[in-house]
C-alpha cells in the first residue's frame, strides 16, 4: 500500500429533514445553530460518524464510543497500553499507533495518560473536516413528548410513577455543506495510505448508514452529493479555499422557506486540469 502522493479535497452536501442533526447539550439539547439561525454540525461529530463507518468496514479504531466498543476495552488509556505500553521513544510511539489504528492515521491524537505521562505523544493527522454549515437558515422546532417509562415506583403507596413531560427538537429541513482536506505531507508521517483515502471517501458517502436514532429516524438525514478532488500534486493545483467555493448551491426562490433539496439549484464552477469526482450518497 503506497502512501498518499496528491493532495485531496471534498466537499459533502448533507440534508436534513425533521431531524436533529447535532444536538447542543448546553441548550437542552436543541439542534445547533448560530446567532443569524444557520444550522451547524460541529466537526467533531462528523469525525465521530466518520470513525463509526470505518468500523463497520472492520477498521480498527482507537476513539470507540462505549455502544461501540469492540475489543473490551473501558477507557483510551487501557486500550493504547494494550499495544504501546513498555514503548519510550515518542516517534516508535506514534509510528506503532498509527500502524495499528486507522483513526489515529487518519485524524491525529494525543497519548497523555497517567502510565505515559512522561512520555505524552501527539499525532497530527492529515484528515481534516471543517464543521459544517447550512446552506440557509435553519427552523428549529419542538415537539412536547410524554415520557411513559415509570422507572420507580412511588415510596410511599407503591403505585408506579407519574409519566413525565419532555421536549424533542428538530429542523424542519435543512441543507448542510461539509468541507474537509487530506494533507499529503501529514500522510507521509502517518502512513496514511491511498487505500486509507478510499476508505474516508466511502465512508462520507454513507455517513448515515447504521446511525438511526430516536432523533434521526432512518431516511431522515442523506449524503446528496460528495464532490472528491485529487490534484495532481503535494501542494494541491488550487487552495482549498477556492475549491471548496467552487461548489456553488442557491435557493430557487429566496422568499420561500426551502423544504427539500430539490428547492435548490447546486452548480459547480469549472477548475482548469482539475475536475472532481461526484458521487451520489447512500
């Protein structure tokens, strides 16, 4: 497997509909957005999905959440001396933790653990998604739930417990643009491999599979479109910046609040030598 030679770039345009795509827990748990009501998704929960479909693909991974855990490991730091314990050189630290989990090859991590902490390692990976942003403002709505689990019963008569009231938010609709690179040089430290880049590429196409929830039914979120670039150098042909501009989506008619993907007219701008790979999502 050889390492990656040419820089990448991708953009991803997500839908969401009458879903909540990323909860904020310092607001009860409201769909993000920011002060002018443009959704958001933050990086880190991307990644997060990003890392779930790499396991699904049989990858082994160093950042598991608990529903997932696969090897038996409760905590980061059992599961990174499982294989790197006894290790004293730093760069043998982070070669061995590159080689041995895809995630850690692919986002970068930090070894600072109570049995390493005079040897703390930082891994920059070369993978990095930026958070994502809806395309126009977003509208947030709430819907009061019943919650009939009656987990107790009452101290005093033994009766069950009184059902209790809650809140579930969603978007109405939302149309969200994930933007991300691959570094080459930061590859070549990791050993971040062509095959790797493959991987991520199906992983962003079928972000959502296997990650239904009570607050995203099944169908209700989509990878509409993945545009791939692969320059053909290190440094890339084009700044991001410009590539990630060149993807250009606008409403059809501005006064009306859009409901579907369809509300929109999505072209792109043409990049002279460099033409992207667009692949329709799962």
């Amino acid at each position: 497997m050889s390492v990656l030679q040419n820089k990448i770039d991708f953009v991803a345009l997500v839908s969401v509909t009458r879903a909540n795509g990323n909860g904020d827990p310092l607001n009860g748990n409201r769909p993000r957005t920011d002060y002018n009501g443009f959704g958001e998704i933050s990086d880190v929960c991307v990644k997060r999905k990003i890392r779930n479909r790499m396991q699904d693909m049989g990858k082994r991974i160093f950042v598991q959440s608990n529903d997932r855990c696969d090897d038996g490991f409760g905590s980061l730091s059992e599961r990174a001396s499982s294989v790197l314990k006894g290790i004293k050189d730093r760069e043998e630290y982070a070669r061995r933790a590159c080689d041995t989990w895809m995630d850690v090859r692919t986002f970068g991590q930090v070894f600072a653990f109570k049995d390493t902490k005079d040897l703390s390692v930082g891994v920059r990976g070369p993978v990095s998604v930026h958070q994502a942003v809806s395309i126009s403002p977003v509208e947030v709505e709430s819907l009061q739930i019943t919650k009939s689990v009656n987990g107790e019963k009452k101290e005093k008569s033994g009766d069950r417990s009184s059902d209790t009231m809650g809140m579930k938010h969603y978007v109405r609709f939302g149309l969200y643009e994930i933007k991300g690179s691959i570094n080459v040089q930061l590859a070549e430290k990791t050993g971040f491999t062509e095959e790797d880049a493959e991987t991520v590429k199906e992983c962003l196409r079928s972000l959502f599979v296997n990650d239904a929830s009570s607050a995203r039914p099944d169908g209700s979120m989509e990878v509409v479109k993945l545009y791939w670039w692969k320059h053909n150098c290190k440094d890339g042909q084009y700044s991001s910046a410009k590539i990630h501009r060149s993807v250009k989506v606008q409403l059809k008619n501005p006064d009306v609040p859009p409901c579907c993907v369809e509300d929109y007219v999505i072209t792109l701008d043409s990049l002279p030598d460099l033409e992207p790979e667009i692949v329709d999502g799962v």
